[in-house]
C-alpha cells in the first residue's frame, strides 16, 4: 500500500513549513487527488490515521480531507474541455484526445490551523 509512503510524505513537506511548535495547531489538511493519480481516498484516510496512531502523534487533533478530482481533456478542434467518463479520453464533439488537463494532481491544497 503505497499511500502510508504517501502519507509520511506529506507530514515531511509540512515539518518541512511549519515549525515543531505549530504542528499540533493544524486542525485539517486539505488534498486534491485526481483520478489518475492512483490514490484511493479510503486507503488514504486508512493510512493517515495509522500514520498518526503510530508515529506522528503530534498530529493528532488533525483531520485528512480528500477532493477527488474528475479527469477533464481538452480538445484543440472543438476547443472545449469535457470530463472523462469510464475511462473514455473523448471530448466532447466524440473524438479522441489525450490532452490531460486535471486528473493527475496529488498536492496539499491547504491547511487550516485551530483558532
């Protein structure tokens, strides 16, 4: 299960910001995961509380939320963006285009600190 490896990447990017004293204040850190990141939310959520149990307990008052992101391509003939739907890469004039433009992200979007 690759998302604990993910996890511990995240608590090193925000030891990496924030400063020891603080950690314990972050209350939520907000994710945006594409869908062909190849991250499911469950495991995610699964893994971060295990991290947290196990060897990050000074983020223990912290919560893990997940956007999913659709895939969206863009087509350079109809110039319209369209959501990929079962894994389909056709725009919306039905031709087929793998012009990704979301869909791959895997990034902290934010973090919200206790009052």
């Amino acid at each position: 299960m690759h998302e604990i490896s993910l996890v511990k990447n995240i608590f090193g990017s925000l030891d990496s910001i924030y400063p020891e004293k603080d950690r314990g204040k972050i209350k939520k850190i907000y994710m945006k995961v594409g869908l062909l990141s190849n991250v499911e939310p469950i495991l995610m959520q699964n893994a971060f509380e295990a991290v947290v149990a196990t060897e990050r307990k000074e983020y223990s008052s912290c919560e893990l939320q997940i956007e999913v992101l659709p895939i969206l391509v863009y087509c350079e003939d109809c110039l319209k963006e369209s959501e990929v739907l079962n894994y389909r890469f056709v725009c919306a004039c039905n031709k087929p285009t793998n012009n990704i433009i979301q869909g791959n992200e895997l990034l902290i979007s934010g973090v919200e600190f206790m009052e």
